[in-house]
C-alpha cells in the first residue's frame, strides 16, 4: 500500500504565480531526485533516477497499491482506539 504527498494551489490565493512556481519547483526533476533519493520516496517525475539504497527500497509503479480512503476515513474511528492500545502503546 502507498500513500501519496501531493502539491495544491488554493483556490483564490492572491500569489498564484508564486504558488504555481513552487509547485514545478517541487516536480522538476533536481529536486524530485534529491528529495526522493534522500528520503527514499518515489518520485512523479518519471525522468527521476533514484540510485541506491532509495532504488532498491522503492517499489515499482505497477506493483503499487493505493488506499480506497471513500473505505478507510469511515472506518478510522473503530480502528484508532486499538491501534493505540496495540501499535502505539
């Protein structure tokens, strides 16, 4: 299963220039492959090279799962008393 980091622009931000600009920062791929192979996360930009250990640890896109959250949200709430019990101690 993955979970996803995602990058937004306001709606009705008065600096959507500036918001956008931050935005193809994030993506451009400099930046993705030094995050990404820092952190060892996939990246978006598909011209990204990750190198090891991030190359070994990430998955393929194909093989990847993503969480039905329209399923998970409802759920959270009997799930989060033991979890804590459980898994967060």
């Amino acid at each position: 299963m993955v979970g996803m980091v995602s990058y937004h622009v306001a709606t009705g931000t008065a600096k959507k220039d500036i918001a956008k600009n931050f935005v193809n920062f994030g993506i451009w791929p400099e930046a993705q492959e030094t995050f990404c192979n820092g952190m060892q996360y996939g990246a978006v930009n598909r011209q990204v090279k990750l190198s090891p250990p991030a190359s070994e640890r990430v998955p393929k896109l194909e093989s990847l799962l993503l969480f039905d959250w329209w399923k998970v949200v409802p759920q959270m709430a009997p799930w989060l008393e033991p979890w804590n019990r459980e898994i967060a101690g």
